[in-house]
C-alpha cells in the first residue's frame, strides 16, 4: 500500500498477525474487492458474481465491501489521467 488506508486506524504494527481479528478481515475484504473489480474488467467475472459476493458476505461487512469496490472501480476507471 502507498499509504495507511482509510479504514484501519494508525498505529496498527506492521506484523498483520498481531493485528485484532476485525482489522484482518477489513483488509481481506479490501483485497477481495480489489480482485473482484481487476476480474471484472478482465471479463472473468460477470456483475451477478459480484452482486452474489456481496450477498454472501455478513451483513455487518457489507457496506464496507461496497465501499471498497467502488474505490477499486475509481482507482481502475482513473489509471492514467493525471
């Protein structure tokens, strides 16, 4: 990561293992997204697979999913232009 990201609080260690448990999955959510959003473009993925993960994802965790794919979205549809 360039930076701290804006869901994690700072000062977290830099072992992710010591991190508490509710930080790991925040960041294993952000890492999914970002996947889910570069397939999506790669066209190995349809909206509805997109849509279903979203579904399949606690209830507790959701907003944090959508927020992060549509970060992931803007930082795809904003790759070259300065």
């Amino acid at each position: 990561m360039a930076g701290q990201s804006d869901y994690l609080p700072p000062g977290l260690p830099f072992n992710r293992g010591a991190w508490p448990q509710e930080y790991r999955d925040l960041e294993n959510l952000d890492l999914w997204a970002s996947s889910l959003i570069k397939d999506l473009y790669a066209r190995k993925v349809t909206r509805a697979v997109v849509e279903e993960a979203i579904k399949a994802v606690p209830e507790n965790y959701r907003e944090h999913l959508r927020a992060r794919l549509n970060y992931w979205r803007e930082q795809r549809e904003n790759r070259g232009r300065s």
